[in-house]
C-alpha cells in the first residue's frame, strides 16, 4: 500500500512539473540600444540596453542575466547583470547593463565604424527568472547591426 501511495504522489509531482512547462513561455530578450557613458585614456563605459518581454500570465522574477556582445565576430566583452528585475505579465521591462571596453578591444570595430558607418553585433547569453512554477533559465541571441547615421 505504501509503495503505491509513493508512486501516484511521485507520478502527480512529475506530472505538474510537466503541466507547469507547457505553461511557461520564456521570456524575449532584444537589443535595443547601446549608449557611450564615458571615455578615457586607455578605454569607456557602455551600458547595453536590453528588452525583456514576458508572453506569460504571471510575473516573472529575474534574478540573473549573462550577456556578451560581439562586434562581427570578435568577442567584445562579457558581464553578469545579478540584480533583480521584475516584468509583468504581457509586459516589457528594459533592463540596463554595464559595460566596460578598452581601445585595444575597440580598434577593429571603430575602424569598421568610421569605415562604413555601420558595425554586425551580437548580444547573447542567458536569463534567470523565477516564476510561480519554478525558477527557469533559458538562452537567448539578438543579432543586428548597429548604424551611426540612423541615431
């Protein structure tokens, strides 16, 4: 009698873990903008604004976001974003990431720039949220290219 007890409630646990999958849809990460915070001797400051969109019909807790942004295929820099954020249900919250870069990083892509006036980027990585059925992790990858002439 036990073992069977033990089975259907291992069996209900497993089945609302399925359920609560079906019933989370990840999050949308977007790039949407890039702004030069400062300039020094030897390199910047950037802060990477990203868009995060929650399709869900709960909030989502962030609680971590990974990012690296790539400039055509050279790996820029990389960071963790580790404090919270909240988006609300079919909502979008923008989240503002720090970034630092030195000129030596730089060169390839500012000669690109003054080149064309243009750069290919990509911002990947990973985002935590937290949610009434469990705490997710799931990837995301934004390409694009970043044109001077059109700010």
């Amino acid at each position: 009698m036990r073992k069977t007890s033990l089975a259907a409630a291992l069996f209900l646990t497993s089945a609302c873990a399925t359920l609560g999958m079906v019933r989370f849809k990840e999050p949308i990460v977007s790039f949407k903008d890039v702004k030069i915070t400062g300039l020094g001797i030897t390199g910047g400051s950037m802060e990477i604004v990203l868009d995060v969109y929650n399709p869900n019909n709960f909030r989502l807790d962030g609680s971590r976001l990974t990012y690296q942004l790539m400039v055509d295929s050279l790996t820029f820099g990389t960071g963790t974003y580790d404090s919270r954020f909240q988006v609300e249900k079919g909502d979008t919250s923008e989240i503002r990431l720090p970034f630092n870069f030195s000129y030596a990083g730089a060169n390839a892509a500012g000669r690109q720039l003054l080149q064309t006036g243009s750069v290919e980027y990509r911002v990947l990585g990973d985002v935590t949220v937290n949610t009434p059925i469990g705490s997710f992790t799931r990837p995301y990858d934004q390409r694009g290219r970043f044109n001077t002439m059109s700010r």
